[in-house]
C-alpha cells in the first residue's frame, strides 16, 4: 500500500513537472519573440515603418480603445460571422437532412456539390458585389457560400457514415424512417455536429473578413485593409492581432458546447 | 400441434452488378410452439438470409410463409450486440417498445423485471462501454424480449465470445429463452452449440442452400446445454452433422 502510494505520488510530481515544462516554454516562446522584435525595431535593425513594433502595436490599440472605434469594428465582424455561421449552420443541417432522406437526390446532386465545394470561391467574390451589391449582404453572402457547403457535406457524411448495424437493429423493430433518422443517425453523429460548428466557425469568420477586404466599410477586415491603403501597418498589425484574439474566443465558445454535448 | 411457424419453397436470390447469387433454394421446414431450433450450415450458404426474411428485413424471391397467429410478433438478435454507446442499459433495452408505441410504466417494469432476474441489476444505469462481452450479448437478448415477441431469431448470438463465456452464457441464453417460454430458432457454426441447446437441428447444404436434413436431437438426460455436451448421444449426433456438413478444406 505505501509502496503503491509512493510510486503513485511519484507518478502525480512528474506529470506536474512536465505540465510546467510546457508551459514554461509556452509562455517563453512568446515574450522571447516579443522581447525580440521589440529590441530590433528599438535598436533599428528593422524598419518599424514596415514591420512595427510590439510597444507601437500597444499604443495603437489603445487609441483605438479610447476612440471606441475599435469595438464597433469588433461587433461588426462578430455580428457577421455570428450571423453566417447560424444561417450555415441551420441550413447545412436542413439540407444535409433533405439528403439523407431522399439518396436518389443525393446521388443527382453529388457532382455539383463537389464541384461548387472544390470551387474557391472568394473567385466569386467580384460577382458577388455586382448582384448583391457592396454592402453587408455581400460580405454574408460571401461567408454563406464558403461556410454552407462544406457543412453539408460534412454533415451529409457523418449521416450517411452511421453504423449500418445500428440501422438493422432498429429495421428489426420495424422502425419508421423518421425513428431511425432521431434515434440512430442523429445521437450518432454528436461528434460529426461538434466538429462542423468548428469548421463553421472558422470557415465563416474566413468568408468574412475575404467579405471586409473587398467591400465594406466597417469591421476588422475594413480595418485592415484602410490600415495597408494608408500605410499605416501599425493598424494592419493591430487588427491582425485583434482579429486573432476574437477567433480565438470564438473558437472556446464552441469548445464549451462541445463539452456539453460530448457529455452523455 | 399446430406448428407456429411454416416455411414452404422459400427461395432468395441476390441480385448485383456483376450478376445474381441464389442464396436460399426451396426450403422448408416447421417450427412448434416452444420449440428450440437450430440452423447450421456451411459458411456463406445463406442462413442469415433466412432469419433476415423471416424478420422482414429482406424480401423473399419465392415461397411461402405462414404464421399460425395473426400479427405475430419475431425478435431479432442480430450477431452484432449493436448496443447505443449514448444510452443506458435499460434505455437500450426499452428501444423496441419505443419504436413500437409501447413502452409504459408496465412494460418499462417488465423490462426492468428482466434485467434483474438475469444479473444485470447493478448496470441498469451504467453505459455499456462498462459491459463485458457476455453482459453485453445478455442486454442485447433482453432487448429482444422486451417487445415480448411470440418468436425469437438469433443470429450466432455467442459467436464473438472466448470459449468459457461461451459456455457459461449459452446456458443462460437457454434458460432465459425457456423461463420466458419462448419459441427459440438460432443459426449458428458451432455443431456442439446446436446439439446441446436444440429440440431440433436444421442442416443445409453449400450455396444455393437447401435443406439436407433434420435431426431430431433426443437425448438421455437432457438437461442444461454444458450438462447435455456429456450426454452418450451427443457425439453420436456429432459426427452424423459434420458429415453431412462436408467440409472440405
Ligand atoms: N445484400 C446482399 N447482396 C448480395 N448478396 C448477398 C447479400 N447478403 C448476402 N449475400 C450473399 O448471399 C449468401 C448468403 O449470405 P448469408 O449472410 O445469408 O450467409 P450465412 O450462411 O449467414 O453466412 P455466414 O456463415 O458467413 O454468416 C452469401 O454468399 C452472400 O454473399
Ligand atoms: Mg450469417
């Protein structure tokens, strides 16, 4: 019992010490770079008119801050990506349903679904502004058809990859379709709706901000973009690194209702 | 007595792209009320076929099917215990009424009876990644009566089994299946399985598989499956199927 005890507590210091090694180096990486680029555009070993500079990026941010400016541009683009990620998501679901329902459907339409899918389609983009016009439409639009897609097929798949077991099983009892459809495919598939609402996210937030650049006049893609046309790259790099901060949040959001859904 | 079941001329053929396949050829046969049947036959000739058509999951090319009583109602053990992973014991096993409109405090109660009375009391709640291989196979068999079917159909329930759990749950299997007066037809590969368990033995032959013959297995002594294995006929019945069985390497 003490041996095991030992050996156990044993066990617990190392898994701490290693925890911390990590973390130590984590956290190293970070302040190194920073520390870096600081001392170089400091000591003007690189031109901070075309790279900036940590302190420059602070300063900026934090006249963005007292303007205000800079949290409507943030609820700008959370707002977009928000929206397009619900209608993606919503219609994915729909549509990949519709599919699963009706194989002879599926089977028609799988051609233009791989084609549209491999399509990049920020080609789309100038087309885009020409019907929807440069406004807030075309940016949605833009995500919608750059998040829908892949969630369709995502989905279609995850439904069409249900254990054919678990089908025969409910066949056996004679289930309806609609039975199988709620009680086999869909609690299967939890994993496949988790990872979809990720790739979602991501894949709209992309549309997005491909939306910013080309048209808008709002959002941290705008801001980026009036950042390069001024030559401000202070700005550039500001947004950048506001941008990256917001996905991020976005993407632990869904990380806590994958852990919701993940637990039985 | 009237037999429960009767199967006359049933033939099925499959068909695919690179042309057809007759599994199942002209075969008939009986089974009474409470009877305990076994199929047995080479691998591939067509024994799953049957069960599936009898189930309705598969439809038959030719032939005929009588029940005796209207409506009557057949459970499937299929090979795979296909439990959900996302349910508990006694949700898995409540599927069946689920589906069929019939689940209420009664039959859920019954249900629960049955997991009880058959050593799964303390997993009523728990998930069955918990679950050993025979517990599994033995929800898997009470979810098949839960619907209180009139027959059941079991596809080589103990198949993915090592051989003591084997033993040991084929004699649960039987007395769960007789307890609960049940009209039992089961394929399976294992001759020993089938002599031990079975009123009757149906023997088919290679693909188009027809019936070769039926034994009527009439032991001295029978009793459980493990005790039956040492009755004096048993290797007598023995060596008879594995000849006609066949087999060639
Ligand atoms: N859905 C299907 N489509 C085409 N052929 C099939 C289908 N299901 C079964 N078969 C063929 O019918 C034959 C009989 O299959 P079946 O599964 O009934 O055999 P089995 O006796 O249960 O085999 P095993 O002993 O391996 O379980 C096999 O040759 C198989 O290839
Ligand atoms: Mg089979």
């Amino acid at each position: 019992m003490s041996i095991y005890n030992s050996e156990h507590e044993k066990f617990l210091k190392k898994r701490k010490r290693d925890k911390r090694i990590i973390c130590f180096f984590q956290i190293a990486i970070i302040v190194v770079f920073l520390i870096g680029w600081e001392l170089l555009a400091r000591t003007k070993l690189i031109n901070t008119f075309l790279t900036s500079s940590p302190s420059n990026v602070i300063m900026t941010i934090i006249k963005l801050h007292s303007t205000h400016e800079l949290y409507n541009h943030i609820f700008v683009t959370v707002y977009e990506t928000f929206l397009s990620f619900s209608i993606a998501t919503i219609i994915g679901l729909v549509v990949a349903t519709i599919l699963w329902w009706f194989p002879k459907l599926a089977k028609i339409l799988d051609p233009y679904l791989t084609i549209i899918n491999s399509l990049p389609k920020v080609a789309l983009g100038p087309l885009i502004i020409i019907w929807v016009g440069a406004s807030i439409n075309s940016i949605i639009f833009m995500a919608l058809l750059i998040s829908t897609i892949i969630t369709i097929i995502n989905i279609y798949n995850g439904f069409m990859a249900t254990e054919s077991n678990f089908i025969t099983l409910l066949k056996s009892f004679k289930a309806l379709k609609r039975q199988i459809f709620f009680k086999a495919v869909v609690p299967s598939n939890r994993l496949t709706f988790v990872n979809c609402l990720k790739i979602n996210i991501s894949m709209s937030l992309i549309g997005v901000i491909m939306g910013e650049l080309l048209v808008s006049k709002q959002g941290l893609g705008y801001l980026i973009m009036y950042g390069s046309q001024v030559f401000n790259i202070d700005l550039v790099i500001s947004s950048v690194f506001i941008l990256g901060l917001v996905s991020y949040i976005m993407y632990y959001v869904i990380s806590l209702i994958e852990k919701k859904l993940i637990n039985k | 007595m009237l037999p429960i079941l009767k199967v006359d001329n049933l033939s099925k053929t499959y068909h695919d792209m690179d042309g057809s396949v007759t599994a199942v050829l002209d075969v008939s046969f009986e089974v009474k009320d409470k009877e305990f049947i076994s199929i047995v036959g080479p691998s591939g000739c067509g024994k799953s076929t049957i069960l599936s058509i009898l189930s309705n999951l598969e439809t038959k090319s030719s032939g005929k099917i009588t029940f005796s009583k209207e409506n009557c109602l057949l459970g499937y053990m299929l090979q795979k215990d296909s439990l959900f992973p996302w349910r508990t014991i006694l949700d898995n096993c409540l599927i069946g009424l689920e589906i069929n409109g019939k689940l209420n405090a009664k039959s859920k109660q019954r249900v629960i009876n049955l997991l009880n009375a058959y050593g799964l009391k303390d997993f009523i709640d728990k998930y069955p990644d918990s679950l050993s291989g025979g517990m599994r196979q033995r929800v898997a068999l009470i979810r098949t009566l839960a619907i209180d079917p009139d027959i059941l159909l079991l596809d080589e329930p103990f198949s993915a089994l090592d051989y003591q759990t084997r033993l040991a749950l084929s004699d649960d299997v039987y007395k769960i299946i007789k307890q609960e007066g049940k009209t039992a037809i089961m394929v399976t590969h294992d001759l020993a399985e089938a002599i031990s368990l079975s009123d009757r033995i149906i023997v088919l032959t290679k693909r188009p598989s027809c019936v070769k013959k039926i034994y009527d297995i009439k032991l001295t002594d029978k009793s459980t499956p493990i005790h039956n294995r040492q009755c004096k006929e048993f290797s007598i019945y023995y060596d008879k199927i594995w000849r006609d069985l066949d087999v060639h390497l």
